[in-house]
C-alpha cells in the first residue's frame, strides 16, 4: 500500500496526506450512498421510507412483527450508520 502511495504521489505530484484525505472523503461518500440505497430498498419493500414508517406499519397491524422482524432491525441498522457516515462527512466538510 505504501508503495502505491509512492508511486501516486510522485507521478500526479500530489502529497500523500491529500491522497488520503480525498481517498477517505470518497470512501464516505460511496459508503453514504451504498447505505442510502439500501434503506430505499429496503422500504420499497413496505411501502415505507424509515425505521420509523415500518414501525407504524406493526403498530396498525398492515404487517406482523414476524413479517418484519429482521428487516425493522436491519433499518435501524442501517439509519444509524447513515446518520455516523454523515456525521462525519459534514465533519469533514467543515475543515
């Protein structure tokens, strides 16, 4: 790994501390958006667009808690990674 930093770092003359910084912005980035659609997916499902739409859902009976199960935990889940990535992107937006 370091050597490719090397080599990156000389043949586009930028510094590695760069490299890494964008490097890590556009991991962030494409983490956010992986997440996001997956959230969508997964509400598309139901009819739903949260965590919390789902749960209403259970709430009025439309769904079991044993037809949703698996997926109000994996929304949870996933809202709170995408709330962290955007944490820290906003973070980083700041500096």
């Amino acid at each position: 790994m370091q050597d490719l930093l090397q080599a990156v770092e000389k043949e586009l003359n930028i510094s590695k501390e760069k490299l890494i910084e964008e490097g890590v912005k556009r991991f962030l980035e494409v983490e956010l958006r992986n997440v996001s659609l997956e959230i969508k997916k997964l509400g598309e499902r139901y009819g739903v667009d949260s965590f919390n739409g789902l749960w209403q859902k259970l709430e009025r009976g439309k769904v079991t808690e044993s037809e949703c199960f698996d997926d109000l935990t994996k929304f949870e889940y996933l809202e709170t990674e995408k709330e962290k990535i955007s944490k820290l992107l906003h973070n980083y937006r700041k500096l």
